[in-house]
C-alpha cells in the first residue's frame, strides 16, 4: 500500500498542469459557494454554456463553462477522472499540448454538441427539444476530447481499450440521461478521437491491427454491460430524458405519490393493498429485485467474454424476452397515440441492436461447458427455484390470513411470476394476493430475491471455472515428442502434473500449460521438432486467443523470447538460467578451490554419491529423503513452490535421476535431482531440480553433489549440466532496468529471507556457468495483474491463510 502510495505521489509530482487545475477547479468552486449545488442561477447564466446564453451573445461560456462543475457529484466526477487522465497526457502529449486539447476540446465539444441539440429541435425531436433550454457547465467535456487524443500515444491494446471507454461512457449517458451535458461530451469526445488520428497520422504506432476473437468478446461483452448499466443509471436522474430512458421501465415501475395511494385505497383494500406494494418497490429489497436482471446481463458478459456459447444462447434468449414483454407493456391497455408509438420504437432499439450484435458475432462463442458443469448448474438452479416456489407457496398458505385477499393455493401459485420478474411487471400478471402481515412481507420480499442471488452465484461459477479435463492420452503424447525431439534445459518439467497440452497441427512441437483465471501460463518454452517450436508460439497464442484467454510464456529462453517480439509482446527477465559446459570441466585453479574442498571433506568423512531413481531407491534411503524435505519445510513455515520447482512427488519419475550423498551409517546427508534435456531420444545434458541437505550434516555437502554429478555426467558424454534458473534473481544488473524490472528486483530482494533465490544464484556461480536468461512474455501489460496472481497462484497452490500471514511477517520484518 505505501508503494502503491508513493507510485501515485510521484506520478502527479510529475503533473503540475493536472494539479493546478485540480486546484483552481475546487478553489473557484468554493469561492462562488458552487461546492454543493453547483452555480447559482445568476452565476450559471454567465458562465454556463447552452443555447440561451449563447443566444444572448455569452460568446465566452465555452470557456467559462470549464471552470464550474453541476454539483459536488460533478465535482468528485471530474476530480477522479482528472487524475486519471491528466498526468498521463502530461507524460505523452507534454503539458502544453495537453492544456491545448483540453480547452480546445472544450470549446469545440460544447458548442458542436449545442449545435447538435439545435439541428434535434428544429428537426421536431422531442428528446432534443426537452434539452433545448438547458445550460452546462464542468470541464468533462474536455477531458473526453483530451482522453481521445491520449490513446492514440499508447500501445495498440490500451488504445482500443481506453478508445472505447472514451465512446461508451459519454454514449450510454446520453442515450438514457439526455442531458445537454451528455451530448457535448459525446460530441468532445468523437472530435478527439478525430483530432488524434490526425496528430497521430504516419506514426507506427498508429497501424492498423485487426481484432482478435478475444477483443471481439469483451466489446460484445462491454455492449452488453452498457445495456444493462444504462437504464439503471437513468433511472438514478428524476429529469432523465434520453431517447433510450423509456427502456428503464423494464426494471422500475412509476413511483406512486400520496394523492395515488389515497385515491386506490379509496377504491377497495385490494387496491390499497396493490399500491403499497408499488410503493415497497422503492424499498432496499425491491431495488435489489428490480436490479437483479441489470446482474443477469452482466453475469452474462462474463460469460461472453469468455467466449462460452450458453452465455450467448441465454442473451439471446433474454433480449427476446424483454422485447417481448416490452411490446406487452406498451400495448396492453389497447390501441396507442403516436407519441407512445415513437417511444415504442426508441424502446425497442436497444434489444433489437443488442440481440442484432450478438446473431452478427455468434461464431466468436463457440466454447461449450462441460455436461458436468451444466448439469451441476441446471441442478442448482432448478432446485432454488423449486426451493424459493414451495417456500412461498407452502409457508404462505399456513399464513394465508395476512395475504389480501386471504390467499389460497390457487391464489399463491398465480403470484409466482410476480416473486421472480422485476417489480415492473406485476400490471401484466392476472390478480393474486398481495401481502399485508410480516411473514406473508417476508415471503413476498425474499423468496424471488433469494433464488435470483443463487442463480446469478451459480452461472457465474459456471462461467468463471476453466474447462480443462486431465488429458493422459496427451501427457503421454507429449512426453514422447519431448523425448524424441528435447526442448530446452527445463523442458521436463512439462511432464510434471497439472499441466495440459496444446499441439500443433502437424503434431511436431507442443506447449505444455495451465490455466489459472483467464490466464494461460506455459510451463516453460515449446518443446519438440526444433524447426517447429518458433511456430508454435503464434498457434498457442492463437489458441489461447480462440477461449478468451491470456497467454503468458513463463520461464523461456531468448528464441522464445524472439518469437513473441515479433507478435508485438513485452517481456522481462524472470530468472537466471545457470548452464556449465562439460566436455572441458576440470575443477583446476583457484576459482574451483571451494569445490575441490568439499570433494575432499567428503572423502575424508567416508561420505560418498550414490545413484539411484526414488522408486528403486531402499525405503531407508526415501524415509530419510522424505524426512529431509518435511524438515525444511517445517524450517520455513511454509509449503514447498511448485510449478517450476519440484518437490518429491516430481522426484518420482524413472527417469530423473537421484544423486544421495550417504555417510558409513548410511545416513542421507544431502540429496540433488536431475532431469534429462533430451535430443533425437537420448540425454544430452541434465538439470538440477530438487537439492536438500540435512540440517546437522556435511556443511559442503550441496556443493559435493554437484560437483559428483557433474563428473559423472561428463564421463557419460552428456554435454552440459544445468544448474536451473534461480527466480526473481539476475546476473546482470548493468543494464537500466524498467519500471516492472525494478519491481521484479525488488520482490527478489523481499523474498530472499524465505525462498533465498539471490543466494541461490550467488551459490551457483561458485561452479563458473554460463548465465543465460528466461524471461516472461506477455501481449498486454494491462495483464499483468492477473498473470501476477496467476503465477503466485502457480507456485503456491496450497497457501493457506495461516501460512500467507507467516509469508507477510516475514516480508515485513
């Protein structure tokens, strides 16, 4: 949090634009008492900006207008979107050039978007005509133009990103609230979209790059969220007036006031009792049921941002039905005028265009949950609502007295519609009883409430869960291809369990990974024929492409690292691979004086380097390993890393080789691991994995047994050992490093007290590698949260709260 802190603090020392505005902006507000409710009337029709002051000759209110926000929602509004803004622009576009497109995007937003509201007026539209005589004031005009022209400096993922931030927010406010502000921001912000592709214009950041199936999902996705947030947002604004506010009918009804519950009452207690529940709608509970669809929809763009076709079917399905029932709430009551027409067809544009985007884009949504999946959520679902019915039904017959009318089973199964749709359309349903006493309250209230939270819970479980099947038909194909082809020196590890397999077309080279979230980490770079491996780069990011998910190399080498580049992705050093040539190893002269020594401290206290595989080792022998390992762990408090650090299940596989350094007594002393890196289906070098000494045994005994390997694996004719890659550790450190670099640095230096990576690396140059680095490569640095959590997760499976605790007292102290 304090880093995060002095991030912030040192990103707007760098924005001295941003904060002076900042501080004029609250400053001038607070002289003029304009905090709370904005400008006073005489103030505002000085300085706002709208077709009655420019029509009186106020030329000056576009400028004005940007120094005044509405109200202190405006005000806290525009503050954070300032600062989200503005330093950025400051770093990218320079300070002037971003006071420049401020206020020119100012100038030009209002008065194109006035000129807009104008044409709409005398065209005979009523939307525009209701906003006709309204006046604006704030500088969120500017900043939309200003947020246009900044994408265009950022890379080609957050320029689409933030481009369609900069479209949707200002278009969803101005299709349901129609405030004259709405439409200059829009206005602002198209006019920067515009000036920015003209700034821009010849720069190579600027190529166009076609959309991939992942982007295509979040923008059918964002659609969908804007459709379901946009009603919800209107029905916030008592005065909304955008030609798509109608469309908020669907989740709210209109609120009675005194004079019409009096007047039902007035009528019979059935009607009385019908409009105090209209009025029980503006309650916390009835809000909650009145937004439960707006939850549906973006439950729902989850699943279609994750490409998954049933999300897709029941959006379809569900824009139908809206369009249905609205039809049914238009023209219920008989024929219609023909202003109740025009809103009709307004109304009727959101469904129709959302269910239109997403027929057009059906083929990007082809993923299937599994039948287990889909039954275990038919079966949820299915039993909440036969769960909320029998509650409603059952417990409101044995209260049937506090119903109006008295409420019989009839009567109780015709209001169930009633407990599960929004509150909007209970005009449609055929009469039922309506509560009146507290349990009958209690069941009218919370068994719709109840079963839409258990629904919404269980499909997004559904969607969220990674539809991944352990695959052996695959492990074992896999390893065959490793074995005849190799890989790189951690290629073995891709045989470990918890990874799946991706293969090429031709079946030649595979990328073995995991899906943690929505981000697919690899297990190391690809593997098989070597001609293939480039290639297959492209084809598992297509791949990952194709689920909706992220696809993130972990732990590769710099031909894979290439591969990426060319793709357009980031990278950064991740650890620190530690290679020793062996056909001329000879521990000769005084760099290998610490090895020489502890070959001959072992000799003298009869320790000696047994060969063995785990299952064909004595039981004596794998009790003392697994004693050893528990040991250590126990030492730390915390469980073993996984992924790409073995433990002893990974040190059961025939064919790693365990080298064991036993005394006379035949008391394990120290123990290493070594995985073959194959070539045309023999070893032709060996990684270290596993290394663990005993606590109270021979002090040298890890550089004992490495040096033994070594020597043997040389006499056998294996041309390299390596020593692994020490994570979070570098050799290098001339070279400047980037922010995230610097980061990654200072999580290595947190860590060193647990997991000691940098002495680990410090303990390996005693045997004079070569240091080759392995790097993480990514598409999109906006991923990189998730990829963070997705590699912590990796490692550290099985954390539990208590051992997390244990982890940031450490780091702490």
């Amino acid at each position: 949090m304090r880093r995060a802190a002095r991030v912030l603090g040192d990103q707007l020392r760098s924005a001295p634009l941003t904060l002076s505005l900042l501080a004029g902006l609250w400053a001038l507000g607070a002289a003029t008492g304009s905090l709370s409710g904005g400008p006073s009337a005489r103030l505002l029709a000085r300085t706002g900006v709208g077709l009655p002051t420019l029509g009186e000759g106020h030329w000056w209110t576009p400028l004005t207008s940007l120094l005044w926000c509405s109200g202190i929602g405006a005000y806290v509004f525009t503050s954070l979107l300032l600062l989200l803004v503005g330093p950025a622009a400051e770093r990218r576009l320079g300070r002037l050039r971003t006071l420049a497109v401020l206020v020119g995007g100012q100038v030009a937003g209002t008065l194109l978007g006035t000129a807009l509201v104008q044409a709409g007026s005398l065209a005979g539209e009523q939307w525009t005509a209701s906003v006709a005589d309204q006046t604006s004031v704030g500088p969120g005009v500017g900043l939309f133009a200003l947020a246009g022209v900044l994408g265009y400096r950022l890379t080609v993922l957050w320029r689409r990103r933030l481009h369609l931030l900069v479209l949707l927010v200002p278009l969803v406010m101005t299709l349901y609230v129609g405030h004259l502000q709405s439409v200059q921001r829009c206005a602002a912000a198209l006019l920067g979209l515009a000036a920015g592709a003209l700034l821009s214009r010849g720069r190579p950041y600027l190529r166009s790059h076609r959309s991939s199936h992942s982007e295509t999902r979040v923008l059918v996705a964002l659609c969908l969220v804007a459709a379901a947030c946009g009603p919800l947002i209107a029905s916030l604004y008592d005065n909304a007036s955008g030609p798509f506010n109608t469309f908020s009918e669907l989740y709210f009804s209109h609120r009675l006031s005194p004079e019409d519950v009096a007047d039902f009452c007035a009528v019979s207690a059935h009607d009385c009792a019908r409009a105090h529940a209209v009025e029980r709608i503006f309650d916390t509970p009835g809000r909650l049921m009145a937004a439960l669809f707006p939850a549906l929809l973006l439950v729902l763009a989850e699943g279609l941002r994750r490409g998954l076709r049933c999300a897709w079917r029941i959006s379809v399905a569900t824009e139908l039905l809206w369009t249905a029932l609205l039809t049914r709430l238009y023209f219920e009551a008989g024929p219609v005028s023909g202003d109740v027409s025009q809103y009709f067809v307004e109304a009727m544009l959101l469904p129709l265009l959302t269910t239109g985007l997403l027929l057009a884009t059906r083929q990007r949504f082809r993923l299937r949950l599994s039948g287990r999946a889909v039954r275990r959520l038919a079966l949820v679902v299915g039993g909440a609502a036969l769960a909320a019915s029998a509650a409603y039904v059952g417990l409101g017959r044995l209260a049937a007295g506090q119903f109006e009318p008295g409420a019989g089973v009839r009567g109780l199964v015709n209001g169930l519609p009633a407990q599960f749709l929004p509150p909007a359309y209970n005009d449609l349903l055929p009469d039922y009883p309506i509560a009146v006493g507290p349990v009958a309250l209690f069941l009218e209230t919370y068994c719709g409430l109840a079963f839409w939270v258990v629904a919404l819970g269980a499909l997004l479980s559904a969607f969220r869960r990674p539809m991944l099947h352990a695959d052996a038909a695959a492990a074992a194909r896999a390893r065959a291809l490793l074995t005849a082809h190799g890989g790189a020196t951690l290629s073995f590890i891709t045989t470990w369990d918890g990874n799946h397999y991706w293969f090429d077309e031709q079946g030649r080279a595979a990328v073995a990974y995991r899906v943690v979230g929505t981000v697919a980490l690899t297990t190391g770079d690809p593997f098989g024929a070597p001609e293939d491996r480039a290639r297959a780069v492209a084809g598992f990011a297509r791949y990952c492409d194709a689920r909706g998910w992220t696809p993130c190399f972990y732990s590769v080498g710099a031909e894979t690292r290439a591969s990426t580049a060319q793709l357009g992705w980031r990278s950064v050093q991740v650890a620190e691979d530690t290679v020793v040539p062996l056909p001329e190893l000879a521990f000769t002269g005084r760099k290998w004086q610490d090895i020489r020594t502890a070959l001959n401290k072992a000799g003298k206290q009869g320790i000696t380097a047994e060969w063995w595989t785990y299952h064909e080792a004595p039981l004596a022998l794998r009790e003392q390993i697994r004693a050893i390992s528990e040991e250590w762990v126990s030492e730390k408090g915390l469980p073993e890393m996984g992924f790409t650090l073995g433990g002893l299940e990974e040190l059961d596989d025939p064919d790693v080789r365990v080298l064991v350094a036993v005394d006379a007594d035949r008391v394990v002393h120290g123990l290493t691991s070594w995985m073959p890196v194959y070539e045309d289906g023999v070893p032709v070098g060996w990684t270290l994995d596993f290394m663990r000494r005993r606590s109270d045994g021979f002090r040298g005994v890890n550089e004992f047994l490495i040096a033994s390997a070594a020597l043997g694996f040389k006499g056998e004719g294996a041309r390299f050992l390596s020593l692994s890659g020490a994570p979070l550790a570098r050799a290098r450190q001339d070279e400047e490093p980037t922010g995230l670099q610097r980061t990654l640095d200072w999580m290595g230096r947190a860590l060193e007290p647990v997991y000691g990576f940098r002495s680990l690396l410090a303990f390996k140059a005693k045997f004079q590698p070569e240091y080759r680095p392995m790097y993480m490569a990514y598409p999109d640095p906006a991923a990189l949260p998730g990829i963070t959590r997705a590699i912590g997760k990796a490692y550290l499976p099985h954390l539990t709260p208590a051992q997390g605790v244990r982890l940031m007292r450490k780091l702490s102290g």
